[in-house]
C-alpha cells in the first residue's frame, strides 16, 4: 500500500530504487571484465617490473635487498646503453620522418585525379602490401634482398656503383641504414593508408575556393592540405615513434644488435641483459627507463588528441 502511494505521488519505492541503483550499475558491470583483464596483463605486469628494478634480486616470497635507485644508475653507466640509445634515436627519428614523406607522397598519389580507380585500386593494393606482412617474413626477404649475392647487390655491381659485394647486415658502416631502411618499408603505409583518409576528407570547396583566388597546386598544398591533415600528421607521427623505439623483433631477426653493437637498440640492449646476462633488475630498471619515455610520448599524444577534439 505504501509503495503505491509513493508511486502514485511521484517518489519511487523499493522497487523503484533497486532499478535505479542497477540501471546505474550496469555501466560499470559491463566494462569490468575489460578492466580486469587490463589490470591482470598490463597493470599489475608494469608494478611487478618497477618493484624488480628497486631490489638486488627478483621479488620472491624470500625476497631481496632493497636497493633504491642503484640499478637505474648501473644501467645508465653501462658502456652499451647510450650508444645503443642513440641507436634508437636515429632508427626512429629518421624512420618516423621518411614514413611520413613515402606516406604523405603515396597518399596524394593516389588520391590524384589523373589516376583511374582501376589504377589506383592495384597500386593500393601493391603499396599496403608491407604492412600485412609478419616481422618474421619481412627479416627472411630483406635478408635474401641485401645478401651478398642479393638483388641490390647485383643491381648496383651491375650499374658499376660498387665493385663488390656488399654485407649490408654485416658491414658495421651498413648494417643501421640498412635496419633503417628494412623497418621504413615495413611501416610506411600505415602513414599512406590514414593520409589518404584524410586527404578524401578535405572539402574540395576549399580548393575550388582557392583556385578562383588564384592559388597553384603548390600553394593549395602547402596552406590547405598540410593544416587540414596536420591532426592526423602529428597523432600517427607520436603513435609510430613510440612503436619505433620499440621495434625489436626486425632487429634481432636481422642484426641481433651486432655488428660490433652499431644496431644495438634499447630494446635489444634490454633483452640482452635479462637473457643473456639473466641480470633480470638491470633489465627491469632498463624497461622503466623505456617506460619513462613512452609515457612523456604518450602524455605529449593525449594532450594532443584533446585540442584536435576540443
């Protein structure tokens, strides 16, 4: 009696109440599988790697001596981090740049009028074709391409270029361009792919606009192409320098870091260090050190995405 009068003058009664309290619930219930999962596999990975880096051994039930920061300050005084550093800085600083120009490059080509849909479709299909390829198999093929007795060795002997055959991997004058030059084929058309989605959503009444003004192809592109595309340019220039700095397996599958340490990344120098060394803290306070900077990127990357969408 009570519970219809309380409905039958606006206030919701027990019932009520219990659908309010699950409807509101119901958000939470249905992403919190989600979070468990990113908790288990990301969060409490991160926290395990960070308590390592501060002790002398592995954290177990016999635990280890606290130590603080002295793994952070062996790694950094270890002979092989900053070359392997500024290994890293050069791989992806110059992979990101080169991505972008192949990128941006194929993307106004194919989005060009002069060429046909049919054209257009088979050359797509040709120029996406490294990105649906597995690291493992872009190593085989680029080691068969550079191998002494490869295409480009051949090609350039023939042209009268070189007068030998080149060990493009082995040679340590060689081996980082050619890393470099495996990896930017590898990941050149994820930047063709978003570009040309952005180039097909300019409004072509802005270059018909500015054609009437009297503007050329080059003007058109340089003040309404490139701000138009520079949300999509600097979101996918963060997101592939972050997993730049982490490439590993194309590395390890080719070089191994070697030769002589002039391909040595900080991916490798870490892997190297818990499995070859079995030096599990170093190799842990290594990864926050990577960690570190992938969270500035990634910060760098958030508040970049909220003034494209503010």
């Amino acid at each position: 009696m009570a519970n219809a009068h309380a409905a039958a003058i606006g206030i919701p009664g027990r019932t009520g109440r219990r659908k309010q309290r699950r409807r509101s619930l119901l958000p939470y219930g249905l992403i919190l599988p989600t979070a468990v999962l990113l908790l288990v596999l990301m969060v409490l990975p991160v926290v395990i790697v960070i308590a390592n880096s501060l002790y002398t051994q592995v954290v177990t039930r016999s635990g280890g001596q606290f130590v603080g920061l002295a793994n952070y300050f062996a790694v950094l005084a270890d002979p092989s981090f900053w070359p392997a550093t500024l290994n890293t800085a050069v791989f992806a600083g110059v992979s990101v740049v080169v991505h972008l120009v192949m990128g941006l490059g194929f993307a106004v080509l194919l989005n060009s009028p002069l060429i046909g849909r049919f054209t257009s479709g088979v050359f797509r299909t040709i120029l996406i074709l490294p990105w649906l390829f597995t690291a493992a198999v872009i190593a085989v093929l680029w080691r068969l391409i550079l191998a002494p007795t490869g295409v480009v060795n051949y090609v350039l002997e023939n042209l009268g270029v070189i007068h030998e055959a080149v060990q493009w991997f082995g040679d340590p004058a060689t081996a980082l361009f050619a890393v470099t030059v495996m990896n930017i084929w590898a990941g050149y058309p994820f930047f063709m792919i978003s570009l040309l989605a952005g180039l097909q959503g300019i409004p072509a009444d802005l270059n018909e606009a500015a054609t009437v003004d009297g503007a050329n192809a080059w003007q058109r592109f340089w003040n309404i192409t490139i701000p138009q595309l520079m949300p999509i340019i600097l979101s996918m220039a963060v997101l592939d320098l972050l997993w730049t700095t982490q490439q590993f397996a194309l590395i390890w599958l080719t070089t191994g870091g070697g030769p002589l340490g002039v391909t040595e990344m900080l991916s490798t120098f870490t892997y190297k260090l818990a499995f070859g060394d079995y030096n599990l803290v170093q190799a842990s306070a290594s990864a926050v050190l990577v960690l570190l900077f992938s969270l500035v990127v990634a910060v760098f990357y958030v508040r970049q995405q909220r003034k494209v969408n503010s």
